[in-house]
C-alpha cells in the first residue's frame, strides 16, 4: 500500500513538474493570494506541491507563476494543465489556507 501512495505522489509531482517546464513565464502576473496546494492521494494523504509561498514570501512570484500555469482555470491560465488532476478520479490537485500543515 505504502508503495502505491507513493508511486501516486511521483507521478503527481512529475505531472506539475512536466507542465512548468513546458510552460513559459509571464512576468507580469498579479500576486496570487497565499494558500498551499496539495496531491490528494487515492488513500486521501495530503502530498504539498509547489512554491511554498506561505512559508517564503520571497516566492510570491514563482507561486504566481506556478497557479498561473497548473492550478488557475482563468483567461489568463493554460490550466488545468495537468487534467488528470482535474477529474476527481484517483490523485486530484488540491488547495487550501497557509495555516493548514
């Protein structure tokens, strides 16, 4: 078991990280308000993915563009670039408050 939930949390993470390296930067993003994201594992284990804005504030820029490119559903984002965390079937991406660890 504990081998799947991990299998799982790579291959969530190698998604994000797979999509930010194909996707280019726009350096006038407005700041995103802080929060965390999260790989939600088929056993619903918590995986924290991207900048961790919430504890650096000096990552404010890579964390906009990060929800810019993975997370954000707007006319400004590609997203959801990775749609197989966008189907409520197996790891989903997930977000929720700074104060959440």
């Amino acid at each position: 078991m504990k081998y799947r939930l991990a299998l799982g949390a790579v291959i969530g993470v190698a998604a994000v990280f797979a999509a930010v390296a194909t996707s280019r930067a726009d350096p006038n993003l407005n700041n995103v308000t802080k929060h965390r994201h999260y790989i939600k594992t088929e056993s619903g284990q918590l995986v924290e993915v991207g900048p961790r804005v919430c504890d650096d504030p000096k990552l404010q820029n890579a964390f906009n563009q990060f929800h810019n490119n993975i997370h954000a559903v707007s006319g400004t984002g590609i997203g959801p670039a990775a749609p197989g965390l966008h189907n409520f079937h197996g790891g989903e991406i997930m977000f929720g408050p700074c104060n959440r660890q």
